[in-house]
C-alpha cells in the first residue's frame, strides 16, 4: 500500500513556523538561570589502612573540573557547592541545546525566506 507524499509547507507557513518557534526557544534562554561550565564529580579518596575518617579528615567529596585557557582546572567543592555547581552546569547544556534549537529554526527560515524571495 503506498502513503500519500507529505505535502510540502509553503515558504510563508514554514517561515511563520520557524520563527514562532525561534522565539519560543528566545523566551526559554530568559528563564535560565546562571550557567557555568565543567563537570561535578563525587571522590571517595582512600584512606591509610587502619585509619579512621575522623583521624585522616578523607572523607568523601565533591570536585568541579573543566578546561580553562587549555589547561584543567579543578577545585573541592563542599556537597552545597556541588549541587549548585551541578544546576549551574545542567543550565549550560540546557542553554547549548536551545542554541542548537535555534540554528536549526534559523535554517529552516532562511529556507523559506530564499524560497519566497528568489524565484
């Protein structure tokens, strides 16, 4: 059984659709919060046999991590610092995705636009 071809949208209502949906992702950058870069990781660092956590003061914790000028930086974080940290980061991916939402929304505008305008 064969399908019916998906009628192609015309440049006006693909453009209309495009843009609406670069301006939804626009308002979405907006209600982001601080974005920072890097990564969060949780350490257990070890400790000398026969020794206690109290004694040695190598209880786990939490380190951000990223590149700066090329070189890795890395700085211990508190469990506070690290969940703020890990939300601040999650807004950065967030806000790297919505970019990459736009550049696709953008394309397909500019499509259309060529579509309509150069005939």
């Amino acid at each position: 059984m064969a399908t019916t071809p998906k009628p192609t949208p015309n440049a006006s209502q693909e453009l209309a659709e495009a843009t609406a949906e670069y301006k939804e992702l626009a308002a979405r950058i907006g209600e982001l919060g601080l974005i920072h870069h890097g990564s969060v990781v949780h350490r257990h660092a070890a400790a000398p046999t026969g020794a206690t956590e109290r004694k040695t003061g190598r209880a786990p914790f939490y380190q951000w991590s990223s590149k700066v000028n090329g070189k890795t930086v890395t700085r211990t974080l508190s469990a506070k610092e690290a969940e703020l940290y890990r939300e601040w980061i999650e807004n950065d991916r967030e806000l790297r995705q919505i970019i990459k939402d736009m550049r696709e929304a953008s394309e397909r505008a500019t499509r259309a636009i060529l579509r309509e305008k150069v005939k």
